[in-house]
C-alpha cells in the first residue's frame, strides 16, 4: 500500500480498493459510484441483462468512440455520443480489470472522459444509452 500511496502521491491521483481492485483516479475528484439501471427506471429487461453482463478489460490510450462502439456491439444496446461531446479528442485508460459489468466500465469510460450516461427511449420505446457532456455543478460565490 505503501508504493502505491507513494505513486499517487508524485501524480497527484489518489487510490483506493473496491471488489478487489485497485482504483486510482485524479486528487480530488471522487471516483464514480455505481450505476445501476432498473424495470423502475424505464429500463427494460433486456437492457438491463446487457448492461448487467461482466467483461475483462484492459484499456490504453483508446479512443471513447472505439470504446462506445464496442459496448455497442457487445450488449447490443444502442448506445450514442450527444454531438456535444468532442469524442475525437477523448481517450479512455483502464488497465487490466477483470470481471466488472459493462454498466460500472461505461460509468468509468464516462467519469475518465467528462461525460455522463443516461437512459433514454427512442420513438420505437426501445432503450438508449445516451453519453452526454457532463453537467457542471454552479460555483458557489
């Protein structure tokens, strides 16, 4: 523990364990809490079940339009990029990570990127994952 305090400490990141996993992420930003999406929600079965589904993953330096695109695939769930979001500049790094579910990565790829996720329904009432800019909280004066 001792190292990787040390670690964090020269890069300005902190670090904690959750599940038995190391997360470190930047000084000052709290890590992400888990998303979870329920049939009270709107949410469907099906999407749920997707998005419930656990994965390995091992990110470097990806682009966030690749990795939308692979959870596209994966889950088949529609999953979309607001146009506000400037994807081409955004990159996602998650080192190797082993069963976590898709729905805690995409919190993760979204709290890395400065967007958020939400669930919306298309006009056919099917599911959609919609990755928007994340709202900035006013500043207290």
């Amino acid at each position: 523990k001792g190292a990787i305090s040390q670690v964090c400490k020269r890069v300005g990141a902190a670090w904690d364990i959750r599940n038995g996993a190391i997360f470190v992420y930047p000084e000052g930003r709290a890590p992400p809490l888990r998303r979870r999406l329920k049939t009270e929600d709107g949410c469907s079965p099906g999407t749920s079940g997707a998005l419930s589904r656990r994965v390995g993953l091992c990110v470097y330096d990806v682009p966030l339009t690749d990795e939308v695109a692979f959870l596209n695939h994966f889950t088949r769930v529609k999953i979309v990029l607001d146009p506000n979001v400037k994807a081409d500049d955004l990159r996602v790094t998650i080192g190797a990570v082993h069963d976590v579910r898709i729905d805690d990565a995409l919190t993760w790829f979204c709290y890395l990127t400065n967007t958020e996720w939400s669930l919306r329904k298309a006009d056919d009432g099917s599911d959609i994952i919609w990755i928007s800019p994340r709202a900035v909280a006013p500043s207290s004066q």
